[in-house]
C-alpha cells in the first residue's frame, strides 16, 4: 500500500500516517508535511524523489506530474503495463487538505497577492483525480474520516468501494465549496454582477432543524462563508 499525504491542516496527521505505517503502507509526502512527519520519527518518501523533479516556484510546483497523476489515476490491470513502462507506482491513499483561502481573505490585512498565493492548485488536481479513480483509491480531506479508515483497514485490509465513494463525493464537494469561495472572493473585488451567468455557491451545515415548513418535512440550517 501507498499512502501520498500533504495537508494544510495538520489535525491528527501524525497519528493517521503513523497507523498507515504499522500496516504497512510506504509514505510519499510533500514540504511542510513531510517535514512534520519526519520530525515525529516516521519514514517518508518525498515526492521529488517519485518524479525527480524539485518542487521549483516557491512550492507552486510540486505534485503536478505524471508519476503522481498517473499513480492516482492508474486503474489496477488495466493500466499495468504502461505503469511499469513509465515507472509510475499506484497510489492507494490520498490525504489531501487545501491552503486556507477562506480564512486567509478573512483576515483585515489579506492583500490580493495574500489571497492569490492560498489558492492550491496541486492540491485540488490531486483530489479530483483520485475522487475519479475511487474505485481504486481512497480520498480523505476531512481530517475527521482518519480513525474510520483506519478501522477499516485494520478490520478488512481494505477499505470498501462504498465508503471510498462516499469519501469521493465529500470531497468533490470540498473541492466545489473551495473554488466558489475563490470566485466569490474575485467578485466581492471587482464589484458584483447583478446577475452573473453562474452563481457557485459554497454552503456549511450549522445544524440540522426539528422540522421544515410543515412537520413532516426534515430540514437544516446553512451559511456562506463569514456568516453566522
């Protein structure tokens, strides 16, 4: 097993990667997080190393290539034989957490070069990749889905195509919520359309409602980003 994690949010990375270890998995990561995980005594892989190719442009360029993309993307037999053509190993486990733009533009003193520089791009790429290629690869950007996956595997030696599905969708959902509070953070600056062609919106769950309009019907209360 493969495991590439390289997270912002590093909320019980040590404690996952270190379980993923004892089970066997090997380790890719990146930067900072590669950095943390060594320093609490864990082997890892950089991923230079898997592409040799140095992360150049003060970090903007580091998982785009197709030794990552293709391990992420690689469908089991099907893709063997190029693969191994190519040196390309499959990727098993995805962690992946993205640069925190909403919290960065909220802050009084975020410029336009604060904000631009917290908009990931390797992150997201990876992420929809590997959410694609669930039926091969685990996806977890929510730092909370670390224990269960570890159950699982330790349980099963796998973890189930219908929770890799679920892991998918949440996180195309984090990939969706992430560029519409991109775009929303774009037009607060250049000053709103009346009625802009598409209108992405990115919502949170605040709680979930005793019932709806009428008694019978179940619903939930959501906010946009800075509204409470």
């Amino acid at each position: 097993m493969r495991a590439l994690i390289s997270v912002s949010d590093k909320s019980g990375v040590v404690e996952f990667a270190s379980a993923l270890s004892e089970l066997g998995a090997e380790i890719l990561s990146t930067g900072g997080t590669a950095k943390t995980l060594r320093e609490a005594g864990l082997d890892v892989i950089d991923v230079s190393s898997v592409t040799e190719f140095p992360e150049i442009m003060d970090g903007r360029v580091k998982t785009l290539h197709p030794r990552i993309h293709g391990g992420l993307l690689g469908r089991g037999e099907h893709d063997a034989e190029v693969m191994a053509e190519h040196g390309i190993t499959q990727i098993d486990v995805l962690a992946v957490n993205l640069y925190p733009f909403e919290q960065t533009v909220a802050r009084d003193d975020c410029t336009l070069d604060m904000a631009i520089e917290n908009i990931d791009i390797g992150g997201p790429g990876m992420i929809r990749a590997a959410s694609k290629n669930h039926a091969h690869v685990a996806v977890v950007v929510d730092p909370t889905d670390y224990d269960s996956i570890i159950t699982l595997l330790k349980d099963n030696n796998e973890i189930p195509l219908a929770t890799r599905r679920a892991l998918a969708k949440k996180a195309f959902g984090h990939t969706a919520c992430y560029d519409a509070a991109i775009w929303n953070y774009f037009q607060s600056q250049d000053g709103a359309d009346e009625f802009p062609q598409r209108l992405p919106v990115g919502l949170t769950l605040q709680n979930t409602l005793r019932y709806g309009e009428n008694p019978h019907q179940s619903a939930a209360l959501y906010t946009s980003a800075g509204h409470s």
